[in-house]
C-alpha cells in the first residue's frame, strides 16, 4: 500500500557493482527507507544487504512483492531493463531504471503507455546531471551567460572500461558500448541545455573484434565486441542549435571529458556530466581565459534522481528525469547507431521538454517528509 507521508519505500533489484553506489547514498537519505534488494542470484543480494545494512534480500520477487516499497530502482544489465521495468510496473510500483531505459523504442514507448494507464512513474538515469555541477551551467546558461545558444562540442575518448572492470562483457554487448554506456551523460545534459533533438548523423567504427578483461576473477578471458567502439555524431535541435559528439573506447589512453556550450557572447565549458560537482569554466568571447564558477546545490551521489523523484511523488508535482526525458534520449542513441549505416540524416520522431533546473537548496539530507 502506497503512503502519502513519511519516507518513500525503496526496493532494489540487481546487486551488482552499481548498486553499491546507490545503497551509500539511498541508505543516507532521510526521506528514502531502504526496504529490500532482489536479485537473480540471491546470495549476491544478501551480501549487499548485509553491507549496507538493509533488513530484506532474496530474489527478485522480494521486491516485487513488498506493499510498503513505492519506488523499485532497476539495476539489471541493459538487455533485462524493459522486462524487469514492466515487471515492477505490473506489480503496481514506480520505477527507477538505470540507463538506458531499453534497447529499442517500441519497448521504451510500451513502458511509458503501461505506466501512464496504471497511474505510475518512470524516472531515468543519469541522476548525475541533477548534481551541482551540471545544474549550475544550465542555470547559467539559463540566465544568458553565452548569450544566445548557437552549438556544443561533447567529447568522450577513453581505452574502454575491460581493464578495470571485473565482468565488463555487457558493456560491449547490443544496448552497451561507448554509445548506450556513456552517451546519456553527454546527451541528457545537451537535451537539458538546448532541448530535444530533431536529427542526425554519423560515423562509427570497432578497432577489434575481441577484448581482454584486465582484473578480477576472470582476468584474461576474451569476449566478444558486438558495436561500434567509436561514435562520432553531429546533432540537430529543434531550436535550430547543433552539437558535435565522439564517444570512443578505442583511445590509447584516456582523455580528460569535454562538454562545452557555446553562444554568441561566449563559452561555457561543463563539468563532467558523470559526476555530482566541478566547477563550470566561463569564458566571453575575446577573453584571454577561463573564469571558473564553483558550483552551488546538492552534491550527492547515484540516488539523487531517485529521491528527487520520491519528493516529487509526495508533493504531487512532476519529477525532472522523466521516462519520457529518458526515452527521448533512448531514440537520439538509437538514430545514431542507425545513422552510422546510412550516409544521410535520421530524423528523431520523439520530442521531449526540458525540465527547470534544480532548486539550489535541494538538500538530500534533510527530512522533508
């Protein structure tokens, strides 16, 4: 049974590496209670429960069984994100899903129209771009810091997370690479910053067709690479504003991010987008250099998304990261991956409205319900 007062119920479901992230600050927040972990392997969920102190854990059903959990975060590998979502949908509870919201658009748009009928919520990951330092350059930009929005430039450019990551497979698989992993960092926050996307284009490649997993239990075993490790894509928004973005595990060594916004009157250079804070850098054109501007609200971590959308459940009022924000970004990834087979433009049929920027008293630690 839903409450209407008193911190929002919280289940989980998957206890992988992510979830350690989201159990340190989920189990901080004084509006969220952390009710349950699921998993398909029990035992991985009961090890995550007993780390962080969480009273329930077993499998999935766990979860979905709990009439005093409201809010599942989903937290499964891509290619299981659209049968466990409506799963936690059928059993009456909002979701949370970890990105990308699916794999394909039919799914994204079946899940969206299930919940709309039951009455229920979708919220997207990435939270990060709800942190300080993404907000605080979109409140600047806001607030005409660059005059009028004229073009982006985002770039990610790294070796690929095998050598670090203990079972990094997934991320190589339909639904993952550079493109799905990565990309709803960069483009939530150019959705956020210049609205929706209306087309692109795009080049993609793979420098080989098996890697090496670096460390762990499994270190040495090869795998299979199943997309593109390189994307390069140019973006057109319906406010007539473009952006140019390259997303790659194929660098020899890894590079610092860029994102950068730019106007008619200067330039702003974000933070990066899988992070909470970092200062946002500011330069008017002609100026010699960058002015750096701290940033201002609340520096948390994964999870923030979550209780920003507990909030918002009680208050009765939209949550910012949307399924629909989430499915919308879903389809530019998608457009991308289609347009590195096509030599012309795809148009994005989706459309989306960016929500406000955060408040910046947005505290996650205080007890507001």
């Amino acid at each position: 049974m839903t409450s209407t007062t008193g911190p929002v119920g919280v289940g989980l479901i998957g206890a992988g590496v992510i979830a350690a992230q989201y159990l340190t600050q989920l189990t901080s927040f004084p509006d969220i209670e952390v009710r349950a972990i699921g998993d398909l392997r029990p035992e991985a969920a009961k090890a995550r429960a007993e780390e962080f102190g969480v009273p329930v854990h077993g499998g999935v059903e766990t979860v979905l069984e709990d009439p005093q959990i409201e809010i599942v975060v989903n937290l499964t590998i891509p290619a299981a994100h659209f049968d466990v979502s409506r799963a936690i949908l059928e059993a009456g509870k909002h979701v949370w899903s970890e990105k990308p919201l699916t794999t394909t658009r039919e799914d994204a748009s079946a899940l969206i129209e299930i919940a709309r009928e039951k009455g229920l919520r979708i919220g997207g990951a990435p939270d990060t771009v709800l942190g300080a330092g993404v907000q605080s350059a979109l409140r600047a930009l806001r607030d005409g810091a660059i005059g009028e929005p004229r073009s982006a430039l985002a770039l990610f450019r790294s070796p690929g997370p095998e050598s670090w990551h203990p079972a990094p497979d997934f991320l190589f698989q339909i639904g993952a690479g550079p493109l799905y992993d990565i990309g709803p960092y960069y483009l939530t926050s150019l959705v956020l910053a210049y609205g929706p996307v209306a087309s692109v284009s795009a080049v993609g490649s793979r420098s080989v067709d098996r890697r090496t997993i670096g460390s762990g239990p499994r270190a040495g075993e090869t795998f299979e690479v199943e997309v593109p490790t390189r994307v390069q894509g140019l973006l057109r928004f319906a406010s007539g504003t473009s952006a140019a973005v390259e997303l790659s595990f194929d660098d020899a060594v890894g590079r610092p991010h860029t994102l950068e916004l730019t106007g008619s009157t200067g330039t702003l250079a974000l933070p990066d987008p899988n992070v909470f804070d970092g200062d946002t850098l500011h330069a008017l054109r002609g100026a010699e250099d960058w002015t750096a501007q701290p940033p201002v609200g609340p520096i948390a971590g994964r999870g923030l998304g979550t209780l920003e959308m507990a909030r918002a459940i009680r208050a009765g009022r939209p949550h910012r990261l949307t399924g629909e924000l989430a499915a919308h970004v879903l389809d530019v990834m998608i457009a991308l991956d289609e347009a590195t087979q096509t030599s012309g433009a795809v148009e994005i049929t989706s459309s989306v409205e960016a929500p406000a920027p955060l408040e910046q008293d947005f505290d996650p630690a205080a007890k507001t319900l």
